[in-house]
C-alpha cells in the first residue's frame, strides 16, 4: 500500500509535505479555501511537487473524502483553533489514525488513540509521523483498535 497522508493545510504548508515525500509519504491537502489561507493556496499552486509528491484535493465530493479516509496512512489535523475536531470522528469512523495539534479540544475528541503533536513545528508533526511508522505491527494493531 502507497503511503499517503491526509493533511489539513497549514504548518509550513509545503515544507511539511517535501519532509515526508522524503520518507516515502505522499501527501493530499483535502478541504477548501479557507478564510486567511490565500497564501498557502499560492504556495501549493506553484510548488514543483505538487501532483508529484504532494496533491490537492481542494472542494472534495463526499466519496473523495471517504476514499481519502479509508486509504490514508493518517489523518494529520494541524489546526490551531477548533471548536470540535470533525475530521477525528470522520477518521475514527474510517478506521484511521489521527496526527493531531496538542490543543485541548482535539485531546477530548481524540483521546487516547489520537497522536499529538505540536502545531508550531514541523519537526513534532515529523517526529509523529515516524513514530506511527516505525512499527508495522503497531500501526496495524492501531487501526484495530481505531476500529473496534
């Protein structure tokens, strides 16, 4: 199975997604345009991996959004404000990990089978990444329980 990461976008945008295409970890940014994301988007258009290493999924149909889920290596959920976590359910749902931003609220709807992270730096969110990695038994094992 190809690697493949669901991103929501932010922390450092591309940097992040050039980090893991190095670990063999292709990357989809799933979502829309949201308010104070113009820059990120323009980054993303113009990247030289973009469709290569990284891609966007930018207004994704509900089937896109559960295939991504479904197929994902992880969700990884960097936001900095959020009233609930939605895309943790939708990815518990789906039987995927979640990488998340180390904010309370995600830690509540997370719990103990989330993985967090700090959203202020690559290096957390990569140190996640290959933690999650580094035992195929375990990363199954998770799914189980995700899906239990």
């Amino acid at each position: 199975m190809e690697r493949v990461t669901v991103l929501g976008a932010g922390l450092a945008g591309s940097e992040c997604a050039w980090q893991l295409a190095k670990r063999g970890i292709k990357v989809v940014f799933a979502g829309r345009i949201g308010w104070n994301m113009d820059a990120f988007a323009k980054e993303m258009a113009n990247h030289p991996e973009k469709d290569r290493s990284f891609f966007f999924a930018q207004g994704p149909t509900d089937a896109t959004i559960q295939a991504l889920y479904r197929n994902a290596l992880a969700v990884v959920f960097p936001t900095k404000n959020e009233g609930f976590g939605l895309p943790i359910v939708e990815a518990y749902m789906n039987g995927t990990p979640v990488l998340a931003s180390d904010i309370p609220v995600l830690r509540e709807v997370g719990g103990s089978l989330a993985d967090y992270f700090d959203n202020t730096s690559v290096d957390s969110l990569l140190a996640a990444v290959d933690s999650l990695t580094a035992d195929e038994a375990a990363y199954r094992q998770k799914r189980v329980q995700i899906a239990a």
